[in-house]
C-alpha cells in the first residue's frame, strides 16, 4: 500500500481529520495521487523549516479548534458551484445533465466580480492555462474573497514544483490535467460535499515569486477598484 493509498482510506472512514505529508520527494504524479486521493492540505518536503512547520501546524489546529467538527453531508448537486473556463461548452453541459446548479465565468476577473456578499461559492471549477506567474495570485485572491471555497483546478500543463505551490499557497482541493475524465470531477464534487462545517483554510506562509508580484498588485488595484468586501 502507498502512502496515497493509506491516506486515501483514512480520509474515506474519517473525512473530518486534515492530513499533511511530508516527504522527500516531488514527482509530479506522487504529488497529484497525494493530493486528489489523498486529499492532503500541505505537501512538505524534506529537508523543512521547523519554525515554517510549526507555522502550518499550529495554523491548521486553530482553524480546527475554532469550527464545529461536525460533518456536513449535502448532494453535491446542493453546492453553490462556480465554473470559470473559456470555452465551457462540454463541461457545462455534462454539470447540467448531472443536475448541477453553476454560475458560469468566462474568466478569473470576472469570477472576483461575481463573488461578493450575496453570492459565495462553495466550490469553484476552474478550468484555465493562465501562465504561472498569473495563477498562484488569482488563486490566493479568490480564496481571500471566499475562504471557505474549495477549488478544483483543471489544467493542460504543470509541473511538480507548480502543483506543490497551488496547493500549500493556493489551496487548492483537487488537481486534474485536462481533458480531465468526467468520473474523477464528480468524485471530486461529491467529496467537497462531505466536510467539517464552516472550515476555514489554514493558509502557510506566502512566499511571493518575483514573477509574480506585479500580477498581484494589478489584481488588487483591480478589486479594490470594484470595492469588493475583503479586500483593501
């Protein structure tokens, strides 16, 4: 048995408990079993940081300790579901003839528009190929508008390094290449509808790339523009 395979079971049986992995290596593929069968929050690679571990840990066990620990068991058809992609068209259609109920965005900057206080997504579909520069920071800035709100990420390209940030930064729930298999986004779907109630992230520590920075700092001036609720 793999470790993906042990933590895939323990999250079967016990869907409140929050895992992370620490582990010396970073293949792509281990990586995305660790974190779709899994369902991991942090992948930590060895050699780490104690004081950057403590970090997480401690930021993990006070977002438990502040939240009902109670399962919440919905229909993922129940879920407010956000779809961003381009070009949507299969995607939509297959989410409407599994009964899904999905407010579609045609991209990143309009999905913050679309997030506000009358409309919070419990998931968001995401499908893009925004250059890395540009995701890691639409991501965080999604999160900051929905905390609450898990993301599936659909994607042509990534590379290990990429997926490890997405999800100790991005938080993401689950990552799938494109064309993903319809069978794994519904699982998907279903397991987001299967969790502790009002769980709020534990973010770790940013470490903004230089890349990135003035992609950041355009899409705050962008959502500070909007007045949106969150963000200053």
């Amino acid at each position: 048995m793999t470790g993906s395979e042990l933590l895939a079971k323990i999250k079967d049986q016990h869907p409140q408990i929050e895992t992370l992995l620490l582990t010396g290596y970073s293949d792509l593929d281990a990586a995305m079993a660790a974190i779709n069968d899994g369902g991991i929050r942090q992948y930590i690679q060895k050699p780490w940081n104690n004081e950057q571990l403590l970090d997480i840990i401690n930021n993990l066990l006070s977002s438990l300790q502040s939240v009902e620990q109670s399962v919440t068991r919905v229909q993922a058809s129940e879920l407010n579901l956000l779809l961003v992609d381009a070009a949507p068209s299969n995607l939509a259609d297959w989410l409407g003839q599994q009964g899904f109920v999905y407010r579609l965005c045609a991209d990143v900057p309009q999905a913050m528009t679309r997030i506000g206080s009358s409309y919070v997504p419990d998931l968001l579909l995401l499908a893009t190929d925004l250059p890395e520069e540009e995701l890691l920071p639409s991501l965080q800035l999604l999160q900051q508008l929905a905390p609450q709100m898990r993301t599936i990420l659909l994607r042509n390209d990534c590379h290990d390094h990429l997926l490890i940030r997405l999800l100790n930064q991005g938080q993401i729930y689950r990552f799938y290449r494109k064309p993903a298999p319809p069978a794994l986004i519904l699982k998907a779907l279903q397991s987001a509808a299967q969790r502790p109630k009002n769980l709020v992230p534990a973010l770790s520590t940013t470490v903004w790339h230089e890349a990135e920075q003035p992609v950041l700092q355009r899409l705050k001036r962008f959502l500070v523009a909007l007045k949106l609720p969150g963000i200053s």
